[in-house]
C-alpha cells in the first residue's frame, strides 16, 4: 500500500506521519478482506480542522466502504 500526503495538505510532517500510520494500522487490521490489488492512497486538499480530528475508526470505516465498492464491481 502506497500512500501520499503532501504538504499542500498537512504543513506539519508529525501530522503526516500520524495519518500515515492510522492508514497503515487499518490497513493491517483488514488485510484479510482487501482483495489481492495494488492500493494507494492519496490525501487531497480539504478542511483542515477535519484532518485534525481525524480518528483511527474514521480511516476504518472508509476502507470498509471501499472494500465494498470493490467487491460490489468484482462480482
């Protein structure tokens, strides 16, 4: 999983770095159930108070979405 944040986004590199590593727990946490494909993600501009209060259970319920989305066009 590759994952870009830049600093367009998020000024702060420790702000980067902690959405890196909420995306790479959850991520992990849901191996099991990711289809076998290449993931990156990219961060892109948006409110900077919602990066903020950016919460692990955030990131998992957003991967488990996409999970979703993709199994739903596999099928």
């Amino acid at each position: 999983m590759g994952i870009s944040i830049s600093k367009k986004v998020l000024k702060r590199a420790t702000d980067r770095n902690r959405i890196k590593r909420l995306l790479r727990e959850s991520y992990r946490e849901m191996r099991e159930k990711i289809p076998e494909v290449d993931v990156h993600v990219v961060a892109r501009e948006g409110e900077p108070q919602r990066w903020d209060k950016l919460k692990k259970k955030d990131i998992f319920r957003e991967l488990e979405n996409w999970i979703h989305e993709i199994q739903g066009h596999r099928e």
